[in-house]
C-alpha cells in the first residue's frame, strides 16, 4: 500500500476553528477524507436577509453556498456584508463579502436561498 492510500488521520490537525466546532477526521488519505461534526451546536442561527424579503409567510432554506478565500485571516475579527443579487419571489440570491479588521477582502461567497410558503 503507498501512501496515497494509507489512512493519514491521525496526522490531520483541524485547527482551532474546526476543533471549537467539533469536527474530528476518521479517515484520510489523497484520494478520499471523511470528516464528522456534531449537529448540535453548528446550526446556521438564521438568514436574516432572506428572511426579511420573504416575510412572515414563508420560511427560508438555504440551497447553495460557495466562497473563494483571498487570503487569511489569523486574528482579530472579520466582517461579512451581504447585499442582494437577486430577489426574487421563490428564490433570493446574495453576495458576501467577507473583509479583516485592515478592510482587507478575505473571501467572496454567493448564497442563494429557496423561499417556500409555510403551510397554514
């Protein structure tokens, strides 16, 4: 077996973050990882944009998400700003913009939320 395919885990280090969030790796090599988190206590707390254009009669869920990170950020805080891309009626698209303490961009995402009517 070469060491693409030895299991590599125990010489994964998740850093702090990932530690704080509960996310363990049981399994890595270069060709697959398999990572776990806990549910409990890494739920989104909420998608206030969304949820404000769709108001009180729909519910808000999360479709897709991708970011492209721009650099590091190693300490002090960050600042994300969403602004709108699309509004729409069943779907809400946003930019975020992600920037260091300096108003250095960090990282760009995209979300784009499904807005479903609440059953009555």
């Amino acid at each position: 077996m070469n060491s693409n395919q030895e299991n590599q885990a125990s010489a994964i280090q998740v850093g702090a973050m990932a530690e704080r969030m509960g996310i363990t790796v049981s399994f890595a090599t270069a060709n697959k990882v398999v990572g776990h988190m806990p549910v409990e206590g890494n739920t989104q707390p909420f998608g206030v944009g969304a949820h404000l254009h769709a108001g009180p009669t729909r519910s808000v869920v999360g479709i897709d998400i991708n970011g492209t990170h721009h650099r590091s950020a190693t300490a002090g805080q960050v600042t994300g700003t969403a602004t709108p891309l699309s509004l729409g009626r069943t779907i809400a698209v946003y930019e975020i913009v992600i920037t260091d303490e300096r108003d250095k961009r960090i990282c760009t995402a995209r979300l784009t939320c499904l807005l479903r009517e609440l059953n009555s």
